[in-house]
C-alpha cells in the first residue's frame, strides 16, 4: 500500500486544480441586466472570498508541493491523511460561497468567517500532522534533508496552524478583522523565508534551481 | 488498440479527481443567511454525503492504481470495462446528492441508500471483472506479481463486492444502518492487509518503497 | 509554433476527462423526495443520454490516442483544429442535456437528436480534417507508420463520419431510430479491427503492447 | 521556493483546461422544449461567447507553454504572478456569462464587453510582467534562448496586450466593434508568426520539431 509520492502529488493537483476552479461557479452572474454595472459592483464580496480563497489556495498547493519533495514513499497513513487533505479542499467552494453570501447579505458573516477560518485551520492541521508523521519516520523521508530543513518547514507549517487561528478567532469577534488577518497571509507568504528550501536538495526528477 | 496503462490510469485519475471534486458542487449554501448557523447545521446529511463518497471514491482510486500496477498492457476488453467504471465512479456526484436530499427531507432514504450502494457495487464488480480477466490472460499482466499476490488482489476486490452488497441489502431495511455499514469499510480499509503489495515487485517507472 | 504531441495530449486528455465528468451536472436529483423512486425513473432518458455521450466520448478518447500516437510533431495547423475539437467536445454536455430534456418532456426530440448528433459529426470532421493533414505532410508523422496503418487509420475515422452522419439523418426522420444508430456504434466500436495498430509500431515512450 | 518549470505547467495546464470545459456550464439548455429550436437559436449570444473566449484561452494556453519552454526554473515572483494569472484565467466563465446574458437580453453590453475585455488584458499584463522579469533576471532563462528569441516573445505578447486595449476601448464605445476585433485575434494568432520559436531551441524532454 506504499506509493511513490509522483501519483499522489499528481492526484493532489488535479483535486486542487479543480477546486480552485470551480471557485469562479460561486459567482452567479446578475439577473438583472439593465443596471448590469451596479449589479456586478454588488457582487464585490464574491469577488473577495474569490480572491482570497484562491490565492490560500496557491500556498496551499505550493506547500503541497515543498512537503511530497521531502517525502521518498508515502504509506498508509500518509495516503489516509492526504485524503482527508483533499476532502477539505475541495469542500473550500462551498466555504468561500458561503462567505460571499454572508457579507453580501450582512447576516452571518461571523459564522461565514469561522467556516472558512476552520476550513484552511484542519488543511494546515493534516498538514502539520502529515509532516510531523513523516518526521518520526525517517525511512519516508528522502535522504537529502537535513535537520534544518526538517525544521524549516515545521515552523513553516506550525506559521500557518496559528496565523489561521489567530484570524479564524478574530473573525468570531469582528468578522473583517478576521478576514484581514487571513487574507494579511497572502502577501506575508510571498516574503523570502529562508532555510528549508535552499538547504533541501532537489529531487533528481525534479531539475529544481541552478 | 492495446495501451501501455500510464496512458489510461492518467486518464481514468483525472475522470476521479473531477467526480471527487464536483461532489461539493451539491452541497448547496443556505439561502437565509438571517439564521446562518442554523442552516449550516441541517445540511449535516449532505457533509454526510460528501464525507462517505469523497473517502470511499479514494479508497477507489487507490485500488484502482494496485490494480493497473500489475497489468503491463490494458487491451480492448480492459479498455472497455474501465471507461464502464469510469462511466460509474462519475456518477456517483449524482448518486451522493440523492442520498443528502432524502436524509435532509426525511423522505426516499431507502431508495437513496440503494441508489448509492449499488453505484458502489456496479464500481466493485468491474474492479472484479477487470481483475479476473487479466488474470486469465497473463500476458496482461505484469512478470512480477506471483500468485500470491494474485490471490491477494483478488481476496481484496471480492471483500469490497460482499461489503458493498451486504451494507446496500441492510439499507434497503433499514437506511441508516446500511450507510454505517458501507462507511464501516473506510476505517476498515485504511488497516493494513498483507500480502498483495508486499509481494508484488513496484515498476520500475514507479520507484516505489524501499 | 510546433509542439511535441505529449503536451497537446495531456491538454487534451484533461479537458475529455473534464467534460465527460461534467454530463452528470446535467442530470438534477429530483425535487420530491416523497416518491424518489418515481421520480428517479422518469429521469431514464438523462441517463441514457448520459450513457451514449460518455461512452460516444470515451471512443473520442480513444482515437485521439491512435490519432496522436502516429503524429511525431504538431504543427499551428494541427494546433488549431486540435482546439475546435476540444471546443467541440466540450460543448457536449450542453448537447447531453438538451437531448435528455427533450426525451423527457416528449418535445423537441427531433431538434436535440440532430444538435447531439451534429456535436458529434463535428468531432468526426475534425478527426478526419487532422488526419489527412497530417498525411499529407508525411514529415509530421511518426517514422514507424507504414501506408497499411495510415489507411486503416483513415478508414476507421470515415466510417465514424459516415455512421453519425447516417444516424443523424435518420433522426431527423425518426428521433429514436437516430439515437439507436449512434447508440449501436459503441458495441461496434469495441469489437476488433485488424490492422491500424498492430501494423503502427509504438512510440518508445509509450512501452506498449508486448 | 524556486520550482521546476515542469510542475508549474502542469499545474497551470490543469486549471486552464477546467476553466475551458466550465465554459460550457453557463449555456442553460432551453426549458421550453415545445419550440427547442427557437429556443436554441435565441441562445446564439452564448455560442459566440463560448466560442471566442474558448479560443482566445486556447492561446493563453499556447502562449503559456511558449513563454515556460523558456524558463528553466520559477521563482517565488514567477510562482506569484502565475498564480494571479491562473486566478484571472479561472475567472473567465463568469465574464464569458455576463457577456453572453447582455447580448441576450440587448442590455449592459457595454459594460460586458468591458468585464471581458478587462479580464483578458489583466491576462495580457501578467503575461507581459512574467517575461519582463525573467528576461531582466537571465538565470531563470534557458541557455539556449538568444536574444532575437527574447524579443520575438517580447513583441508577441505587446502585441496581445495592445490588441485586447483597443479592442475593450471600442468596445466601451462600440460593443460588437468592440468584440470583433478582440475575436479577429483568433484568426489572426494562427498565421505563422516568424521568429521566437524556429530560434528558440525546444528543451531536452520536449522533443521538439524535427
């Protein structure tokens, strides 16, 4: 029941891909078509859960991608955990629909925050709980990795784990300050983070950087 | 019209990746958005839904890459019989949207269960056919599986098939207890059983457990 | 502009999978859970439009295998006829769903068995447009492929055009004798035909038949 | 957070062709079949968009891989704008819908056109940024690129942005100008366009034009 991570990642992807695509069906054009402008301005909550969710996604999709390069065979309980990843992103369509709604109507937005908060709470949870699995099995692990790199993408992943709670619990209190918070990740993820990526060598199948 | 299976299993994961992730699509956000977290809550048949066929669909793929691991060509038959799979496993968005409405309404649940089981088992039967007809022809099948691995294989498709069957039958009696019987084979799935991969020799394409 | 065929493949292979997968959007669970049962019978003419439109796009699937197995290099040209049938091939489930939707409210069969028909004619079109193409400009094709292999292929892609178009005549005479004609093309299809392919040596990167 | 081409193409090839295929789900079969074909017809707007923005993303698809042919390795400022790109490409069957319901309804296709239009320039734009910063940063090139390469790619995807601004310009003036010349592009991008691919050498595993 061992697998070679390259069936999984790109099962993963496709699952991911397709989430993320299917972000855009939430978005229902306006019915109206005489005041066509001022009905698509009023759908600026959809455009925002839009946005958001897919560029969280994109971390997730990248970091998706930094954890499996570490991983040499996925067994059992990683291909079950995985599983259970994509279960949760792909029900993030649902999330951000809701969230849309929520603002757009100005009802529900704390429990639309929370929703969503939890949503990307459990994918970075599978996510720490996946590593920290892999970390404790040092036979799934490819050999290239050093304990700093190790560690590197711990703190990375135990970041995220408390950057969402912090929003997700915010947003319980003032559900724009929750999303702010969330969304304030984006930009913070594109930052250089140095260690865990310079110090892990690529796969031989991966080419990777010069 | 034979084809190296690379070519087909991709094809068939993607078809997989697709159904697994349209299931949310059925899952439709509340429309009063006054009382949120009630409406959030009555959906709980639908997650239900989701959550059993997202994971059983898994277990599906996951099986199906056990199976195409050990056939080296996929003949017409094989071809065939796989897009009739194909044909089944995309049903079943359709299949799990049934189920959640008739728990949601309280009515149809019976035939919903059914609906749903045997889209399951029509899955289960032609992992079973497609098996014993390659197990007939040989020379579809890889130079490294033995019987063993064969008959491990084998023992496996034909547990799901009477899992499936017996949990569908008991949901014709009585709905809830059929779905907690077919649900029972997730948890039971991710338990290891021996035999099959253990023995049979990974691909070389495929680089697989040290 | 010339492309190696894998990623023309790949990208075809993807949007196939996804449009196939797509047919069961159209299909609605009904409405009144109180008599489920009835109402998922009187959905019968979704599934079989359902059935004949995956199965009819899985024989797509197929020859734009056979088809691109004997294409070493794709030109603009190819390129965009490659496109259109994608476009094409995607606009199937709109097709799908139009035919379903006459059969069921017993109007328009005659207008929805030819708009599904020519969907598919246009397919036909298409397949046979690349193929003389590329036999005309012989340095597009593979080295392994003999004049036998060409005219089997050619021959093969006639018949499909000459069948639809046959069936789609005489369903603008007689909707369901139409739908029974292209319908009766899936078990033809599956049935052997000598030559194209054992004469058409595989590609090395594709392993294929022993 | 440096990537292998490979991986981000496969990724973007992914969403590009979901994107594609859910094209078709905003054309709603007819739901009067008494007159299916008046019905049908009166759908024309749909078809149109379906059709130019599906060929239109069929070059975003095509520029796309000629644009990573290029690239040897993906940076965290490449995988950032990627994203955004793939997020704009994710977004087009909601424009593609609001311009097919204002050409319905003979109302907003100012407004339309212009959503449409702006989504393909934002595409235009990043694909311009994109190659702008690897070209100043040559190490994420190929070696294999020589300058009449670079420029030659340059001067394409000026040309698509200049195209698409004009275009959305007469379309907020004019709508249907406005759309005839964004979808004159499409006839237009597959005449041969000298230069940056009988220069620029294919990669490795591309395979190539012989």
């Amino acid at each position: 029941m061992e697998r070679h991570p390259a069936r999984v990642v790109a099962f993963s992807d496709a699952v991911i891909a397709i989430a993320v695509t299917l972000l855009v069906l939430e978005i229902r054009p306006p019915q109206d078509t005489r005041h066509l402008f001022h009905g698509l301005v009023t759908l600026w909550p959809s455009y925002l859960a839009y946005v958001v969710t897919f560029m969280l996604v994109g971390q997730v999709w990248a970091n998706h991608h930094v954890m499996f390069d570490q991983i040499r065979t996925a067994d059992r309980t990683v291909l079950f955990l995985n599983t259970v990843l994509l279960m949760d992103i792909a029900f993030l369509p649902f999330a951000a629909s809701v969230l849309a709604g929520a603002f757009r109507d100005g009802h529900g937005q704390r429990t639309a925050v929370i929703l969503h908060g939890i949503a990307f709470e459990l994918a970075a949870l599978l996510f720490n709980a996946i590593w920290q699995y892999v970390r404790r099995h040092h036979r799934l692990l490819v050999a290239t990795i050093d304990p700093a790199g190790v560690k590197a993408i711990s703190r990375r992943f135990r970041l995220a784990l408390t950057w969402i709670a912090v929003g997700t619990l915010l947003g319980a209190l003032l559900p724009p300050l929750g999303m702010a918070v969330i969304a304030a990740f984006i930009p913070f993820y594109w930052l250089p983070i140095r260690g865990e990526i310079a110090r892990a060598q690529p796969r031989r199948d991966e080419g990777g950087p010069a």
